[in-house]
C-alpha cells in the first residue's frame, strides 16, 4: 500500500525541526567537551575548531591542581544522599495523605503548599539564614540539607500520580490487616514506582545545580558544593597561581564545567525511559 505523501510531509518536517533544535542543543555541550581537550590559547584564537594533533589534558590537570573540587562533588555527594532520601520519602508520605484521606482543613494546608511554590527563593533566603545563624549551622551539612528537604512541588506531583491509584486497592489491603503505613509502603509505593523515578531524577537534578541557598549558608571552602566551586573557579585560580590568563583561566572552567557534567549525562541517559514515564505518570489522572 502506497504512503499518503501528504501525511508523510509534515513528519519530514517536523523530524528536520527537532534535528536542527537538537543540533542547537547538543552543540555547547559537545563544543565545551572537546575545546577542554585544546590547549588554552587555541581555545581562546581558534574556538570553533578542534585539531587532534593538540589534543591535551592540560587543563584538566591544572583544574585538578587549583580547584578543590574533589571537595565539592563529596559535598554535593553527602547533600544528595540526605536531602534527596528525605525529599522521596516525605514527599510521597505527605501527598498520600492529602491525596487519599479526608481530614479537616486538608484543601487549606495544600493550598499553603502552592502557595509557596509561588514564592521566589530570594524572599526565604533572609528568614532562612537567620534561622540558620540562630541554630548554630551556618557553614554545616544541616543547613544544605535541611531547609527545602520536603519540596511543595514533589508534594504536588505525588499527590496526582497517587490520586490515580484505585482506591479499592487500598480497601482490600485494609480487609487484609494492614495498617495505614503498611498500605503506603507495601501498597502504594510499587504502584506509582514510575512517578518515583520521575522524581528522583529531578531531585538530583535540582539538588546537584543548586547555587544560590548553597552559597549563601555556606561560605567557606570546606562545605562549599559543586556549583559554589564552579561558580568561584576564576577567582580561585587567579588567587591560587600568579600569572594566570584569561586563556588558562577558560581553559580551566571548560574542563571543570565537563568534569562537572558528567554525572548528570550518565543519569539521564541512563534514566531517560524511567523519567519520561515518570513525567507522563505525573501528568495523567485517572
């Protein structure tokens, strides 16, 4: 059976639309990878293009050697682990609740949950270093993990993907004995395993590319994360080593810019079918 060609030409078009928008995405990503491999002034008089004969790891060593940013990714590392394990378990606890029992003032304590979603976080990092400083944990791991550990829009997501759960499912469990965290943990958790993955991505993604509550409530080299470090990398060199140029200094936050992006690609590309279903989860009721 012969193809419609008006039904096949729109699909070439649209598919040269995405190949041109994924050119126009890929490009600074895959130009900062290889241009970290140049050496410093050919990166600064030749940027577009690459010769394999100059490939070098100049840079990398010199980043290695000014930048604490081993430092940085085991901060970040210990953040992630603490505040990304409170944010999917309280999230999903906290929505099931709202999604599934009815208790007095639930649509107004979820509608004070939205509503923080609407406030800017330049206008809580004030109230919240001065907390901060008043507990005594200015420049510690409870002030990075601590505040924003339950997020309101994790809570929002799960209470959609959980509201699609069948609310016979919970009755049969209760027929059967199970206690209310019983039916959420043995119950409710395996079946929205998708939503789960969803936001476990962008909890990590979220939590690895925070800058602006980090460098705010800790200030000193030894409890700065990754992105504080990145964030700082040209004054660090230009501190560290006497005579360093706009050249070596490029050079230097090229290769730790990729050595910080790294992670996040493997996570994606390893999760990306998990995430998609965990969006699409999230975004259908019902």
């Amino acid at each position: 059976m012969a193809a419609n060609p008006e039904r096949t030409r729109p699909h070439v078009g649209s598919h040269v639309l995405l190949m041109i928008l994924l050119v126009a995405f890929l490009f600074p990503v895959g130009w900062a990878l290889l241009s970290a491999f140049k050496p410093a002034d050919d990166i600064i008089r030749s940027p577009l293009t690459f010769d394999f004969g100059t490939f070098t790891f100049d840079n990398y060593t010199a980043m290695f050697q000014d930048v604490p940013i081993g430092q940085g990714f085991l901060n970040t590392a210990v953040v992630l682990l603490f505040k990304g394990a409170a944010t999917m378990f309280l999230a999903p606890l906290a929505a099931f609740a709202f999604a599934k029992y009815q208790w007095i003032g639930k649509n107004l304590v979820f509608g004070a949950v939205l509503i923080t979603l609407m406030l800017p976080t330049i206008v809580l990092i004030i109230p919240l270093l001065l907390e901060m400083k008043e507990l005594g944990w200015v420049n510690t791991y409870q002030a990075l993990i601590l505040p924003g550990a339950v997020d309101a829009f994790a809570i929002f997501w799960m209470r959609q993907v959980i509201s699609a759960v069948p609310d016979e499912l919970l009755d049969a469990a209760r027929v059967d004995g199970c206690g209310e965290f019983a039916i959420f943990w043995r119950v409710v958790v395996p079946v929205i395993r998708p939503g789960l993955a969803g936001l476990g991505v962008l909890t990590v993604m979220n939590i690895y590319n925070d800058f602006v509550w980090p460098v705010v409530a800790a200030s000193s080299e030894r409890m700065a994360t990754l992105q504080v470090v990145l964030s700082t990398l040209a004054q660090n060199i230009t501190g560290n080593r006497i005579g360093a140029d706009y050249a070596t200094v490029t050079g230097e936050l090229l290769a730790a810019s990729s050595v910080a992006l790294v992670p996040l690609l493997v996570l994606f590309i390893l999760l990306q079918r998990h995430f998609i279903n965990g969006i699409l989860a999230g975004s259908v009721k019902g």
